[in-house]
C-alpha cells in the first residue's frame, strides 16, 4: 500500500520556491533591453567623418599633441589631429565617441577609397582637410575627398 502525504511544506521545497523566485529576479536585470546611455549604441551605418591633420615640418615633433596613425596598404602614417568632428544627423555620435572606439588601435584607421592616396603623397609641413565615411565595424575610413588647409572652418590664408 503506498502512503501518500498531505500537501505538507518541506524545507527543500521552500529553498526550491526561493532559487526559482531568486532565478526569475536575477533575469529580469540580466535580459532587460533597456542599456545604459553611458554607453555608445553600436554603430553599423557609416558616418561622414571629417579629419584635420597636419604632418610636422622637418625639424618638428609631435611633442604633446594629440596624433592618429593612418593604415594605408600595409603602411602606417602618422599624423597630428588639429580637429575633428561627425556629421551625424542624429546628433547622437560625435568625434569623442570614435576616438574610444579607435584608439587603441595601430593604426587607429583603415584607410580605402580613391583618395586613400592622400596620406602618402601629404608634404611635411602641410595641413589637409580629409572627409571621408567611417565605418565602425573594422575601423574603416573611406577618402571621399580632400582639400589642403584647416577646411571651411580653419583660418583664411592671405597670400
């Protein structure tokens, strides 16, 4: 004759009830979609990025400024970084946000386009304003175009 019990509560099915209520609490923070906005949203669509970058005069240094290093077919230019800045139409991603997410790379980007060129050929002592598509998925900078000086924003030149 089998013996059943009652719907008696033992202490194992109490600690059961409590690992399964603790299990259920800790997944709804673990799975929550909501992310902290601390932190930049992946970046999948290329962004019109704008570079000022000017390469030391013989006899210069880099000293104290900030630099970025361009990859360009296997070689790896440096350059001094005047300004720089994201033409988001969101206004959600600007230059700071790129900046963390490439420096600590060598070089900080790829570069490719038809005007990859650019840095190669970049006299010493010249600055160039470069504009160009970022992709932050491999960090890949492509040339759309360039144009000697500081840009529609650097100081006019008189001759």
């Amino acid at each position: 004759m089998i013996e059943q019990r009652g719907a008696e509560v033992t202490p194992v099915k109490k600690a059961i009830a409590r690992i399964g209520l603790f299990a259920i609490a800790i997944s709804a923070f673990v799975f929550n979609p909501a992310r902290a906005d601390a932190q930049m949203r992946p970046m999948m669509i290329p962004l019109t990025t704008t570079l000022v970058i000017s390469k030391p005069a013989p006899g210069q240094i880099y000293g104290g400024k900030q630099t970025v290093t361009m990859g360009v077919g296997g070689k790896t230019y440096k350059f001094v970084l005047n300004d720089a800045y994201v033409d988001d139409p969101t206004g959600k991603v600007h230059w700071p946000d790129i900046w963390q997410l490439v420096r600590q790379y060598q070089p900080n980007f790829n570069v490719t386009g038809v005007g990859e060129d650019t840095f190669a050929k970049m006299e010493p002592g010249r600055t160039v304003t470069v504009r160009g598509m970022f992709s932050a998925n491999n960090q890949t900078f492509e040339v759309m175009s360039a144009e000697p000086g500081g840009g529609p924003f650097g100081p006019t030149q008189h001759y």
